[in-house]
C-alpha cells in the first residue's frame, strides 16, 4: 500500500475513532507517585471568577508587555536552546500544580522550605528560571506592577517555541492571569512522571480538563531538551520495546562517572535542538526515551495521531499552539483571586 493510500485509510480511520472518545509530559527525576489521601470538603466557598483570560490584554496597560519578554527569550535561546525547552516544560510543570499560577517559581521561605520547585520533577532538571528573573525585571521598569510572573511563564513558553521552530509555531496567548501564593512540593504528584502507562497518562490529563488528543500532542514537546538517565533506565534493559541500537548508545552514554553522578542525554537524537514533528517519527520507530513515549502506539487512537503528527506538514505545529493555549487556562486566577508579584520568586 503505498504511503498516500496509508495517510487516506488512518484519516478516516481516525476520525471514526475519535468521534468514539473524547477524551506526559516530564523529564525530571520523578519517584512513581501514589494516589493522595483524599481532603475533606472545603468549608471555606472559592473566591468569585475573575473575567477570562482575553488576547492583547496588556494592550493599554503595558503595550510593549509581549514584546519584552519575547526579546530577553529570544536572546536566551539564542545562546543556549536548551533553555528554550526549559522554558516550554515549566509552562507545563507550572499549569498541572495548582493550574497556571506561578507558584513554581517560589523559592523556598523560613515558613515553607520544600516549594514545588525543589520537588523531584522540577529540581535539578528544570531550567529558565533566570530568564523569567530577566524580563520581570525589564517589565517592572516599564510597567511596574502591572503584567503577572503568570503570565509571563506562558508568554516565554510561546515564544521559546516560535524561536526553536523557526517561525512555524505561532500563536496567540490570552492573558490575564493572577500569581498564586502557595506552592507545595508534595503537590507535584500532580505531574505525570515519564513512567505512566497510556491509561495512567489519560486519566491525568483527563484531570486536568485535557482529552487525548491534547496529550498526544503535548508530548510533542519532547522533541527538544535533554533528560537524566535515572528517568528512563527502566528501558535500557532488553525486555524492552526501544531499539536496541538506541539502547545500546544510551547505555554507553549513561555511564556514571562515580556514584552520585546522574548523566543527560537529548530527547530527539535526529532533530535535538529544533521544535518539530521529528518526535513522532521516532516514537514510530521506538527510538524514545521514556514509557510514556513509547505508551503513544499502544491503541489504535493514538497511533493514529502519532502518524498523522509525523507525516502531515505543519499539522503538528498547529495543534501544538492549540494544546498550549488550552492548558494554559486550567485552574488560573483571575481579577482579585491572586495578586501580582513585583519579585517572581517570593510573594508581596
């Protein structure tokens, strides 16, 4: 069958599939996480929504807003692309802990010593930290007190991954958002770690008012960064399903120089340092690091996505703008639910 006949029966293929069901993303060093004891209800009403997020929203309050932070991101991927993915992953860490809110930007306090930046998904392994530092710093001198280290963090993960793609990933961020006050390591349990299965992987973003399609391109962002062996060493063994020529190379490159020693290595071995769909490519050809790669082909539905991602121009890029926007809403505060912070690393 040649490859147009292929691209024609899994597009209709697919779209029998999904209309069926409507329904990770991580490279840190994660412990497997155990459901949490549930919390007893609240007594305490949430506080009113805040109006939604709308696009242009710093507009008249702070014109230059976007363009800020988008030349101290551009410099900074410039130099060093691997802070571009960094900045892409803590768009993702910040939006599944307490919703889009900052608080993985908190550092630790005499009050509350283990933020969720010093959790084992965010510490060592997340980076871009300084470059958010950098354009609060530039926005308090133009607009003081007026645009959220929120809005910020999504702002910098869109324009990280219109740099690393050349252009090809473009979209509009809504903004409004308010920063959080609180962040709590043990919260993290909320991040599905590179160790879950597909239906573990769909319940979590399931959670998170994410549907399959969401996560199938979500992971996408692996398509660029580097990740600690400790995360994937489960898969170097030969009962599993990687290629074993991969296999062997990770072997050899995640060989610690003494015992403490917790080497890293690209997450896309074709494309390492550009946003494209060459993930899906390799996810096809086993050539992932992780079980949630690999978990992308073990049903028909999403092997239908992970093809289509790999073989139609620009389809990947699109979806991917899409899938951010949509996670980027999820639980924010909004109006006078939150504040905005003059230091992103601490609380007024």
């Amino acid at each position: 069958m040649t490859r147009v006949a292929v691209f024609i029966v899994m597009v209709a293929l697919l779209g029998a599939v999904t209309a069926q069901a409507q329904a990770g993303y991580g490279y840190g060093g994660y412990p497997r996480p155990t459901p949490p004891t549930p919390s007893p209800p609240s007594q305490t009403p949430p506080p009113p929504a805040g109006p939604p997020l709308r696009l242009d929203f710093y507009k008249y309050s702070c014109p230059k807003a976007e363009a800020i932070v988008g030349e101290v991101v551009k410099n900074a991927t410039t130099n060093n692309p691997g802070i571009g993915a960094g900045l892409v992953r803590m768009a993702f860490h910040d939006c599944f802990v307490r919703g889009c809110d900052a608080s993985v930007l908190l550092d630790p306090t005499p009050a509350n010593s283990q933020p969720e930046k010093l959790a084992p998904p965010n510490f060592p392994s997340l980076r871009g930290f300084e470059v958010i530092d950098e354009a609060k710093a530039a926005l308090e001198k133009a607009c003081p007190r007026t645009v959220s280290c929120a809005d910020i963090v999504q702002f910098a993960a869109r324009d990280a991954s219109k740099f690393l793609s050349g252009g090809r990933i473009s979209y509009g961020m809504p903004a409004g958002r308010r920063d959080g006050r609180v962040s709590i390591a043990s919260e993290t349990i909320d991040l599905p770690p590179p160790t879950f299965n597909l239906s573990e992987l769909i319940g979590n973003f399931r959670n998170k008012g994410l549907n399959v399609a969401d996560l199938v391109v979500l992971s996408g962002a692996h398509t660029i960064g580097r990740s600690h062996c400790s995360s994937f060493s489960d898969r170097l063994s030969g009962s599993s399903d990687m290629n074993p020529a991969l296999a062997a190379s990770l072997r050899r490159q995640c060989r610690p120089a003494n015992a403490s020693d917790d080497p890293t290595v690209v997450q896309d071995i074709v494309t390492p340092d550009k946003m494209d769909n060459q993930y899906y490519r390799n996810v096809l050809n086993r050539n992932v690091l992780f079980t949630s790669d690999a978990a992308l082909v073990s049903t028909f539905q999403t092997s239908a996505m992970v093809f289509l991602n790999s073989v139609v121009p620009g389809l990947w890029e699109q979806r991917f703008g899409d899938a951010m926007v949509k996670m980027a809403g999820i639980e924010v505060k909004t109006g006078t639910n939150g504040e905005i912070r003059r230091n992103c690393r601490v609380v007024n």
